[in-house]
C-alpha cells in the first residue's frame, strides 16, 4: 500500500482521486463495485459515515472513513472537475471527463500505479482483505467486521482471514487466559 501511495504524491487532480480511492478501499472494506456505485450524497465527511445503497445482496449498509481518508478525500473534492454542476445524482468518483469510475477504469488505475511502484498489481478485491486482516490486528472483533463488511454469515468471512503465525501468537500474547488471569 505505501508503494501505491507513494505514486499518489502531487496534487493534481489524478494524484489526489487515486490516494483517496485506495485509502477509501482500504479503510471502508468496501467491494470495488459498491466503492464505483458511491454518489456525493451517500457520504458524511464530517464524521466519516457513508451509506451504500445496494451492497451484495441488494442489502443495503453503512460503512466508515478514519480521519486520514477523509482528509485525503476533502483534498480530491477540492479538485473535484464538476463542481459547479454537483447534483445529489454526482459520482464520487469521476474521470477528468466527468463521467462516473467505472470498476474496469478503477482497476486499470491500479495497474496503471503499480506499475509506477514496480510492484505486482493487487487485486481490487485484495484491498478488502487487507482490510479485514487489519481490522482484526488492530484489535477489531469479527462480529463488527461481519457486519461492517457486509457478510450474513461468519463462514464466508473465515476466507478473508487467513491468519499467519506472528498474527496468532501476539493474539496469545495479548490474551493468554494465564497471563491475564490472577493466579
């Protein structure tokens, strides 16, 4: 991820778009086609809520931004080509040409940087998994991330959440029954 960002380092118009759209990926879960889906009117930036219409499912849910991807979000708004022409049916994410990031536009944009990076592109779907890993490593509990990342059932989850060995032993470290006990 640093690697993609570092790509994302002048503040044009496209350096500004791509930064707040890998941390949005990133920081929300959110499926590269509901990230495309997002409109003006869905997002709160003053808290960091927004609401995705139609998830999996058609179900609908709310999902969140920290404060540094919504700062990164404000600086692309600020860019934002059609400013005078936002309407509560605008894009969040747009080309220059106004029209809406379509998912085959989102992922050619994340071949595009990594090759800039030098590094093997990720996967869209990648950055969802990044963020249920993280999610949990930060001291998350699965049943938030169940519903933050839209899933009716914890077995579907269990495939994000190929765990390594260093992750399983500073869970133990950090919740050894004996450890914390008062033996």
């Amino acid at each position: 991820m640093e690697k993609l960002l570092s790509t994302c380092i002048s503040k044009n118009f496209y350096d500004l778009r791509d930064k707040a759209l890998f941390l949005f990926l990133l920081d929300t879960g959110a499926r590269a086609s509901e990230v495309c889906a997002v409109d003006l009117e869905d997002i709160d930036l003053r808290i960091g809520i927004h609401l995705i219409k139609r998830g999996k499912g058609r179900k609908p849910r709310t999902i969140f931004l920290g404060k540094k991807s919504r700062r990164a979000l404000r600086a692309y708004l600020k860019f934002y080509p059609s400013k005078s022409k936002i309407n509560q049916d605008s894009a969040l994410w747009v080309t220059q040409k106004e029209s809406r990031l379509t998912y085959w536009g989102l992922n050619q944009i994340l071949r595009r940087r990594a090759i800039e990076a030098n590094i093997e592109k990720p996967s869209l779907h990648d950055f969802r998994r990044a963020f249920a890993l993280n999610y949990l490593r930060n001291g998350g509990d699965i049943y938030s991330l169940q519903k933050l990342m839209g899933h009716a059932d914890l077995q579907v989850l269990r495939r994000y959440l190929a765990q390594t060995t260093e992750d399983l032993q500073i869970a133990h470290n950090n919740f050894s029954p004996v450890d914390n006990s008062v033996l």
